[in-house]
C-alpha cells in the first residue's frame, strides 16, 4: 500500500499547523456552495467550533493496581494522522496484520503513562512520570505484574520510511518510575498477531516473539501454479456469514503462517530468556493461577477459505510453566459448518479456563446438541471440570448441566459459585448457584428473567482480585457474622431513567439491602471497582471500600473513592470540561407514543443557551439504530440516564449542538415479533411508525422545523436511513447514511438479528432492502463509506451499487469514499472531511434548502399514493 495523493495534501495541517486551518474555514458559509470546490480531490475541514471540539485533548484511561493501591494514567491523544492508516497491511484470515510491527494494524496506543498513589486517606498522590523510554514512543498492551510491583508494556517508534518499528518489551520500575527494554539483545521483538505477554509469577512472564529465524516474507509466484479450486462434493451445508479478508489461495495461507507463528520465550526480570516449545500459531497463554501450569491454545492446517481463523483447527494442551508438555486437551476440527441460527456454536471442548478459585482445576463445555441452536436437546451443554494432571483413569466430572446455552462461570469458593446460561430466540436468561465441591446441595435457580427486561435486572456480583491475580466473587459479612452475602452492582433502570446501585444480596434467602444508590435528582453515578481485597476470608461491610464514577449533564466524570460505615466519597479526579463551549446545553429524556401503543424514548439535546420563545424551532438532526425485540413492554422501557455527561465520539451528531441544530438522539425504532412472530416481517411498517412518532414529538414541542429535520444513522442505521427515505419521504428533508449495507440479497444467509436465510424468507429480505426501493427516494442522501469496511456485511460495494442505482433513478445523491478507513473512520484527516460533508450536506439541504423542500413534498405524497409508503409485509 502507498499512501493516496489526497492525504499528502493534508500533511501539513495535520501537524496543527493554522495556514490551512485558516484557508478552508475562513470563507464562513459560503465555501458550501461551491459545487466544483466540492468535489475536489482534497480533505476539508469543518467549521471551528466543530473542529475545536473533535481536537480537544480526550481525558487519561485509568488502570487501577492490582492492590486498589494507586492508579496509572495512560495518556492518549485525539485522532491519529491517516499517514498511520496507509501504513502496509495484510488481510489475512479475518484480521488485519501490521507487516512491518508484527501486530494487528490499526491499533491506538498511548503516549505517556503516570502512577498516582492512592493514600489511606483517599486522596490521591502526586503524579509519578513513566520515564526512561525514548520520545514518541507508541505504548501499548500496559499490564501490572500481580504484585504491583511492576509494568510490562510494549512499544514502538516511527521510522523515516512511514513505517514503524518492531514491538519491544519493556518494564517499569513503579517505585521509581524507571522504564528499561526487558530483553537484553535488541533482536527479540514481539509478535501481537494473537497473543502477547502474560506474567506468570512476580519475576516470570511467558512472551510471545518472532521467530529469530523467520527470514523474508514468502514471495507471491507471478505466474499460478494453478486454478483456485473450492469443492463440496461431500453435498455438505455449509452456511456462514459474510466475512472479510479471508484467505484467498495456497500464498495467503504461507503468508498467515509467517506473519502469526510465534516463538514463545520464557523471560525473567533481569532479562535470562529461554525458549519453550516450537514455533506455532499461538492465539493465548493462560497460566494457572499458582503459575505452575500454561494453557497453551494454538491454530494449524488445513485452514480455510471461507470461515475466519476462528474456526480453523484448534489445539488446546497443558505445559508445566517451563514448557514440558503435560496432556493434550483437545484438537478441533476445521469449523465451516457451524448452523447460523443464534446460540449455535462449535462441535467439541470449548471455553477452556482455569478456575479462578482454585491452583490449577481446569473448567470447559461441550455442547450436546451438534453445536445446532435448532435441536431441541435436553441438556443441551455440560460444563465438565477435571485436575491440570489427573490421576490415572481419572475422568471428567460433571459440574452442572444447562437447558439453554452456557454463557460463563462466577467463581468464589468450593461452596459457592454462579453459572449462567441463555437462550436469544425466547431472551430468556438463568443464574444458577451451585456449589463446586458438594454433591450432596443440589444446584438452584438464582434468577429466571427475560433479558429484555431490563427493569427486573438484579445486577452482577463483585469481584475481588486474589493474590495470583484471578478475580473470584466477594464475599461481605456483616457484624454478626451471619448469612453468606455478596454484593450486585446494578444498572437501576427505572421508568425514570437508570439509578445504578449495590445492593448487599444473600445468597441463600434472596433478600436484599441496598446499601448505595446513585443520585437521580442531578449525577450520574457508577460502582467501578472494589477496592476491598481481602485475600483470607470474607470482607467486612464495615471496611467496605468501592471506586465510583460522577457525572451530570453539564459536568466531565470524575472518580471518587467511598468508603463504609459513613459511605464518605473522596473525589480524587479533576478532570476539564472537554468541550467548554458546550458546557450549558440542554439535555432531556423524553417519552411519547406510537401509534400502536408501544411506549418509546429518547434523548433530547438542545443548544447552549437556547430559547425557544426567541429562536423558534430549529433544523433537526434525528440519529438512530434499530432493535429487535420480543415484547412490547420490553421495548417500551427506559434505558440510560437523562443525568449521563453529553460524552461525544469524533464523528458524534451532538457537534451540531455547536451549529444550533436539535438533536434526537437514540429514539427507540423497536422491531417486535412477539411470540412466533418474526420482527423483521413487519421492519418497515414498525420503522416508519418509529420515526413517525419521534418527528411528531419534536414538532408537538416546537423545538423542530417541520421542513428541516434530517435523518441519520452508521452501519444498520445507515440502513435505517436509506429505508426512512423511501418508505417515509414527507418525514426528512435529507439523509446522511454511513457505512451501511442497503441490499440484503449481498448477506443472503443472516444479517444483523435476522436468523433466517434469503431463501427462507425471501420476501423479507426484499422488502427490507433499501436498494429494492431506490426508485422511491426523493430526498437528499450523503452515503459515506470506508474503502477497508472490514464489518461483516457492510462491504464497501453496498454503498458504490447503491449510489449507483440511486444516479440511475435520477436522485440527488453523493458518494464519499475514506481510503484506508473501516467500519469506523480514525484518522484525523477522515473524521475532519466526514464533518465537513455532513455539516455541507445538512446546511445545503435542511437549513438552506426548506422552500425546495416543501415543494417536493408533493411527489412524496403522490409516490405515497401509488403505494410507496406502509405497504402491508408480503
């Protein structure tokens, strides 16, 4: 790959240079309506008060140590430069693969680390500077060793030719803050393809590196050595979804194997390294909890050319920790076949872990319905669990058995531990007690619920850190000492918006005492993290210590530390306001009602300072993404909180707060097929009622223009977009579709939460299909789509056929195409341009352009006359 001639041109303003800046944006307006100017070759900038805000430095990810002792600031920037984006890459088995880094590509990273000492008291120390590694240093992968004592993090430099250095393991000091290269010969250099280092002890990590002798990448041969040849004469159904950068031929497999075989080395703090095992395509190393075994899981032959690496073979085995091997566990056959209905999974062992409260048990499932969400089976997974190295004859025990499909294990002690299952075509969802080591207490069911109930969501149990670094469930006693209790962190949704809380649960009785609640008059509070670690026995309510989050509409979040009996919160953050300029908007959950009863919701922003009695309505931007639900009082309920801060993402619609639009944010768009019925047979009817009902809310409060509200959605809602156009042409005045897939005949065996194939639903698919109904779209529409879409379904040709069908039917449309970007668009230079055509499209086509707008009204009705509007589904 070479970098296009279109990003050069923005090198210099990249680098935060004005000239630039000052060319693009000071012609205010006008420059919009140069129609020539427009479809130029070059990147745009938005206006400043949106760009100021997309380049406003993002707030430091906090990591906390494994003691809840001190907390490390990983300091990031903005946006990355495209330059980074063009660098060369291998699509290779369903991944992206950094040639020259030996990574995935694309990755952040970090560019600055900080350790903060948290004191008795609660208040936090002074701010203690990683230092040591050079200047421009890319970090990533940061972990602590499990005693606190050190930081092992990876990095890597730019090099004069656009590329980037190999990754080099580095550790860090946390007393002094002193940085320094692990490995002693500047020739060991990482391998990240799939795993990358894991500490074993407090002095040991197991590192996965590249081959010493791996040599130049194979060469492509200029001429075949033969016809690319797939054959199913064995008539076998094989059904997968459509997935991006698979293998292609017999080089792409050399050339995965190159780039993901790994050698792993056994490495110890003062840098003595040794190798273990042979080189292989290792995709994860999990040692024991008392670091005496590995779980080595690795990939081989035959791959394929139609699943991603995911399903290729798959070898899972137990070595001692200095790499003997122990037992092979099992070897999976290549998995083209797995059915395409929800909740049906691979044939064999699968989901193979240590358990976390014990030295060195290993835990897995195996399905025993074929992996066919379709048998009805009964039980339809075991959940077995058996010693690292059992005795001989030694067999598998079973720990508990499930009706619906496994979906994990909370430990905590050999009396006690949580196993949960579902099943997405009923929603429904188990939590089951059982106890691990006492046959004679039978399991029970803890909580039966539908996961779309959102408002009987109990929450989910604590974790406390052990020594070895595993995460088991906290157990909390109260003063008498009585009762087994445990603590559930919950979202709190409520028909007032979510109240998150942490309630004291007895496990065995099922009563509950909430012992914290967020405010709902004004914040926004969260339990991020328990602080309390007691290593030997239960935590005292008493010494109870929890980390929470703070927010509120107008107020950034900063972290507290809160502590029991007096549940005293120390504010240990002082994190800016990101967007100042923003700082006093107006924000409001609201609710109203479709026309067939089903109660839905949205969010409501409105601009700093805004007065409805003196500026009226304002144009209108509506984002949104649908879902598919089972009930319709399920759909109906309130999610989020009208109190969360006005977070915004770098292509986020709340900037136009900045260029005084109204923004609908998340209106539920809820696609019901309760019982035996199937939602999507009635997507458009439900879509259009959907949209209907958020306009109508917006108008009835006076805050929207009725001719000047624009509709705009990402990936499925790019597609809800498109649909909106066609199917409910008198609601907007203009579309912005990104990244969207408009023709489901292109995803003919699934897509999104439709199960079903093209053939056995054709009627729907058609119908669903905004490329289909391209002839009834009379409104502007701005497609936008990243050449590299790597998202299953939403290949960039789903936007290039469907502008050009739009071009043939004679509709006002453009095309912009990101080269280098995905599914989402990362570089500064993508994210500037896609705001500058968003914020072009919305001022020509829904503030400019209302007259024009209200005259084509009349071909919409006349359209919607001769049927193109609420057609009944075939």
């Amino acid at each position: 790959m070479t970098s296009s001639p279109a990003s050069s041109a923005v090198a210099a303003e990249n680098g935060g240079g004005s000239a630039s800046d000052a060319a693009v944006s000071g012609a205010g307006l006008g420059y919009y309506e140069d129609e020539g100017s427009a479809l130029g070759g070059t990147y745009r900038l938005p206006p400043p008060e949106i760009r100021d805000i997309v380049d406003a430095p993002p707030c430091p990810v906090l990591s906390l140590s494994p003691q809840g002792d001190k907390i490390l600031f990983l300091k990031r920037r903005a946006l990355p430069p495209l330059a980074e984006l063009a660098r060369p890459e291998e699509k290779l088995a369903g991944i992206r693969i950094d040639v020259k880094c030996s990574t995935r590509s694309r990755i952040s990273y970090y560019t600055g680390m900080g350790i903060h000492q948290l004191s008795p008291d609660d208040n936090l120390g002074p701010e203690k500077e990683v230092h040591g590694f050079p200047d421009g240093a890319k970090i990533n992968f940061v972990t602590w060793s499990n005693d606190g004592r050190h930081l092992s993090f990876c990095i890597r430099l730019d090099e004069e030719d656009n590329s980037s250095s190999k990754l080099q393991l580095w550790v860090a000091d946390v007393e002094t803050g002193k940085a320094r290269p692990l490995f002693k010969s500047p020739d060991i250099c990482l391998n990240a393809v799939f795993d990358k280092f894991v500490w074993i002890d407090n002095s040991t990590l197991v590192v996965c590196t590249i081959p010493l002798g791996r040599g130049d990448p194979p060469k492509k041969p200029l001429v075949p050595g033969g016809p690319k040849v797939q054959s199913n004469e064995q008539k076998n159904v094989i059904q997968v979804e459509t997935f991006q950068d698979l293998l292609k031929d017999e080089y792409d497999k050399d050339l995965f194997d190159y780039y993901a075989r790994s050698q792993l080395l056994l490495v110890t703090l003062d840098g003595k390294a040794k190798e273990i095992g042979p080189p292989a395509v290792y995709t994860s190393i999990d040692p024991s909890p008392d670091g005496k075994y590995l779980l080595i899981s690795s990939i081989h032959r035959p791959y394929s050319f139609v699943v991603p690496y995911e399903r290729f073979p798959k070898k899972v085995d137990v070595w001692t920790a200095d790499g003997q091997l122990v037992r092979e566990l099992c070897d999976l056959a290549l998995a083209e076949d797995i059915p395409i209905a929800f909740n049906s999974v691979r044939k064999g062992m699968r989901s193979v872990h240590w358990r976390a409260d014990k030295p060195s048990s290993l835990y897995w499932v195996e399905t025993q319905d074929g992996g066919d969400a379709k048998v009805e089976v009964s039980p339809r997974d075991i959940i077995y669990t058996q010693p690292a190295e059992p005795l001989e004859g030694e067999q598998p025990e079973i720990l508990h058995k499930v009706d619906l499909r496994y979906r994990g294990v909370s430990w905590c002690d050999d009396s006690l531990a949580l196993v949960y299952e579902s099943w997405y075509k009923t929603r429904r969802t188990r939590t089951w007690v059982i106890s691990p080591e006492s046959k004679e207490t039978y399991p029970r069911i803890l909580f039966d619920r539908s996961s779309e109930d959102v408002y009987s969501d109990p929450g989910s149990p604590m974790l406390q850190r052990m020594p070895a670094g595993t995460r088991v469930i906290a157990k909390v006693k109260k003063e008498n000492g009585e009762g087994t209790y445990v603590l559930l962190n919950g979202s709190g949704a409520t028909p007032e918006g979510n109240i998150p809380f942490l309630d004291l649960f007895d496990i065995n009785t099922g009563s509950k005492e909430r012992i914290w609640q967020s405010d709902k008059e004004k914040y926004f509070e969260t339990v991020v993290a328990l602080l309390s670690n007691e290593n030997d026995g239960d935590i005292s309510l008493d010494q109870l210590k929890i980390l929470t989050s703070k927010e509120s509409k107008t107020e950034n979040r900063q972290y507290h530390v809160m502590s029991w009996p007096d549940k005293k919160a120390c504010q240990i953050t002082n994190f800016p306001h990101p967007y100042p300029q923003l700082a006093s908007l107006q924000k409001e959950m609201i609710r109203y009602q479709r026309k067939d009863g089903v109660q839905l919701t949205a969010t409501l922003y409105l601009p700093p300072n805004y007065d409805l009695s003196k500026e009226g309505p304002l144009p209108c931007v509506v984002w949104a993404y649908p879902g598919e639900f089972k009930s319709k009082d399920a759909a109906g309920q309130v999610r989020g909180s009208p109190n969360e801060f006005a977070g915004m993402f770098s292509t986020s619609p709340l900037l136009w707060l900045a260029r005084r639009f109204a923004i609908l944010l998340g209106p539920t768009i809820p696609i019901i097929g309760e019982g035996e019925e199937e939602a999507n047979d009635r997507y458009v009817e439900q879509l259009v009622a959907s949209a209907e009902a958020a306009v109508e809310e917006v108008i009835r409060r006076g805050v929207a223009h009725p001719n000047k509200i624009a509709i705009s959605g990402h990936s499925y809602g790019a597609f809800m977009t498109a649909n909106l156009l066609a199917h409910a042409p008198q609601l907007f005045c203009c579309g912005v579709a990104r990244s969207g897939a408009y023709n489901r005949t292109l995803t003919p065996f699934g897509f999104q939460n439709e199960e079903r194939t093209l053939w056995e639903a054709t009627d729907t698919y058609v119908e669903m299909s905004a490329f289909m109904s391209v002839h009834k779209i009379k409104k502007p529409i701005l497609l936008i789509h990243g050449e590299e879409d790597d998202n299953s379904g939403t290949l960039p040709m789903q936007s290039e056929r469907f502008f050009n069908a739009l071009k043939g039917h004679g509709a006002l449309c453009r095309l912009v195409v990101l080269p280098f970007e995905s599914h989402g668009y990362a570089a500064r230079e993508s994210v500037m341009h896609v705001l500058w055509e968003t914020d072009r499209w919305l001022h020509k086509y829904c503030v400019s352009n209302a007259s024009e707008v209200t005259a084509d009204l009349n071909s919409c009705k006349d359209d919607e006359s001769k049927g193109a509007m609420g057609s009944e589904p075939k």
